[in-house]
C-alpha cells in the first residue's frame, strides 16, 4: 500500500476534519427534503380519487347539494373541506423529523386523530401511515444523495 500525496491533499484533510459537519448537514437536508416529499405524497393520496367508500349527499356551505364518495377502511381518508389537508405540515430539528397535522401551525382539527386511528364505529383511514409507506423508499435516496454531495464537496 503506498499513499500519494498531490496538490488535492489538503482538500481530503480539511473533509476529514469537517466530517461530522458535513454529515450533519447532510442528514438535516435529507431530512428536509424527505419531510417535502411526505407531505407532497400524503396531500396527493388524500386527493387521489376514485375512493372506496360509500357515496354521500352533502350540501356545501352555499346550499347546493352534491355527491361525496367517501374512503374505505384503510385508505387514505377523502377530502370534503380541504381543512385536514391544508393542516400537513413538517418540522426539521437536530436530531428528528417531525411529520403530521398541525405541526407547523396548530391549526390541525379535532378529527384528524379520529380519522388517523379510527374510532370504536368507524375503522382507521391511516393517511399518514399511507403516506410514510408509499415514501419509504425516497428515505434512504435522500439520505444517500445529501450525504454523499456533502462529502464530494458539491453540497455545502
């Protein structure tokens, strides 16, 4: 084994020292970028149609009555007001990725928790759970990808 040292060693040496601070950065972004993706694929399950369920009459708030198809055990719950859905947010600390309704803003309504782990009449429809499963893949890209731009010196 021989080692040879060139014009571009001090670059390798001055990554050596910066690599929990490179690997730190790298796994924040990744957590970043990961947390857009869910809410990205959550929001785009809960509007995905057709659903599942059974068909309702519903009167919108100006009165006019139109059919609603709801979701079926174990589907991601579907959208009547919008109000569940606009409350999907993410937050990235240090050390964790925190994912759900009214995470950001604590607007999230009272039946999110309802709909998420069902009630003893009404079955779960696991949205988040949903949403993580179908992501669960795009994880360890992300990870891969920011971690290892940081290290090749591309990302910071």
């Amino acid at each position: 084994m021989s080692i040879k040292i060139d014009v571009h060693s001090h670059l390798v040496v001055l990554r050596l020292k910066n690599l929990g601070k490179l690997t730190k950065s790298g796994v924040e972004h990744a957590a970043y970028v990961s947390g857009k993706g869910l809410v990205r694929s959550t929001s785009a399950e809960i509007l995905k149609k057709p659903k599942g369920g059974r068909t309702y009459i519903v009167r919108t708030p100006g009165g006019r009555k139109r059919k609603h198809r709801a979701s079926a055990p174990g589907e991601t719950h579907a959208n009547l007001t919008g109000k569940l859905r606009k409350s999907l947010g993410f937050k990235v600390n240090p050390s964790q990725l925190e994912f759900g309704y009214g995470v950001v803003k604590n607007d999230a309504p009272e039946y999110g928790k309802f709909l998420e782990f069902g009630t003893s009449r009404m079955k779960p429809r696991p949205s988040l759970q949903n949403g993580i499963r179908s992501e669960r893949r795009n994880f360890q890209n992300n990870f891969d990808r920011e971690i290892g731009r940081r290290l090749e010196g591309e990302g910071f």
